[in-house]
C-alpha cells in the first residue's frame, strides 16, 4: 500500500510538472508538483526506503534528515498553493511567514548542529500548525465567496486532518488501528487538489 501511494505521488509529480510546461502562467500547478515530489520524499524518510535500499548500512540519519528537510519544504509550498489557488481570498503578507520559517528551519537541518534539530522541530510544528489555521480560514472565506474548488480542497484537507489526528492517537496508544491511515489521507488530499485543477 505504501509503495502504490509512492507510485501515485511520483506519477502526480510529473504530470503536474508537464502541465505546467504547457501552461507556465498557472503556478499553482509547480507548487502542486513539488508538493508530491516533496511529500514523496519524505514518505522515503519516513519508511526506512534507504534500509530497504542500502542493507546493513548505518542510514538512519539519513532517512530521517529527508524525512524532515520534506516537511519542511511542504509547508511554504502548500501556502503558496493555497495564494495561487485562491488569489482574492489570500492576499497580504501572511504567506511570506511561512517562506521565512521553512527558509530558516531547512539552514538549520542542512548546517545547525544536532540539539538545535529538536527544539526547531518543535518551533517549525507549530508553525505547521499555523499554517492549517491559515489555510481553513482562506477556504472558509472562498466557500463564502461560492468558489466551487474550496469545496473539493476542503474535503481533501479534513481527510487528511483526520488521518493525521487518528495517527497521533495511535501512536499515544490512545487507540487501536492496524493501518496507517496517514498514507491514505495525503493520497485522498493529493488527488482532491488533483480534482481542483482539473474542475
């Protein structure tokens, strides 16, 4: 399952990659593609793909290192999907807050040293956080507005909110599950974004 979801985030890559060639005025297409590429990047990190590759080899840092440098890069490239998408609705400065802090934690994961990783991870989380709050409240106001794509981008994002709240209960041993429902979620997210260009 892991590896399908793998496949459908690298073939979105591409596929909104080639059509933003063709149509290179709509940003929203790049930063869509590179939120997949991104996401699968740290889907590699996250699932130990560079064990699997490199066996009896110390890669744990180095998955790990990936795992977080994805996180950091979604965050400003979902904000600035969000401003291509929804122009009128995200205006002013707000998303520049998350190119600095994505801009700043990615210089500390590449050169800081090892015990600054932990506190700006925790930092940089709440600046994810932020950026939902944000995010909700750009599609709330484009829902009011009748945009018919915050419809399909808001499903995608409560998916994914509920995936990612199921997962952290799990992990706290709150609950009980035999899947990771997280993949599920960023693919059914993913694909609603997919829906939005297309509408």
């Amino acid at each position: 399952t892991i590896a399908l979801n793998l496949g459908i985030l690298v073939v979105m890559t591409g596929y909104h990659l080639v059509l933003f060639a063709l149509r290179p005025r709509d940003k929203a297409l790049l930063w869509l593609s590179l939120l997949c590429f991104e996401i699968a990047v740290r889907t590699l990190g996250t699932e130990n793909y560079f064990g699997l590759l490199l066996p009896g080899a110390d890669v744990w840092w180095a998955g790990h290192l990936v795992e977080l440098l994805g996180f950091s890069l979604a965050v400003p490239t979902f904000a600035l999907f969000l401003r291509a998408m929804f122009p009128k609705q995200a205006t002013g400065w707000f998303h520049k807050v998350f190119l600095a802090a994505g801009g700043v934690y990615t210089g500390i994961l590449l050169i800081g040293p090892l015990p600054l990783h932990f506190w700006a991870t925790l930092v940089y989380e709440a600046v994810a956080l932020l950026l939902v709050v944000w995010g909700f409240a750009i599609l709330i106001r484009a829902i009011k507005d009748k945009n018919p794509l915050a419809w399909i981008i808001t499903a995608g994002s409560i998916v994914l909110a509920i995936c990612i709240v199921n997962d952290i209960l799990y992990a706290e041993l709150l609950i009980f599950q035999s899947v990771d429902l997280t993949q599920y979620g960023q693919t059914f997210f993913i694909l609603c974004q997919d829906k939005s260009k297309l509408h």
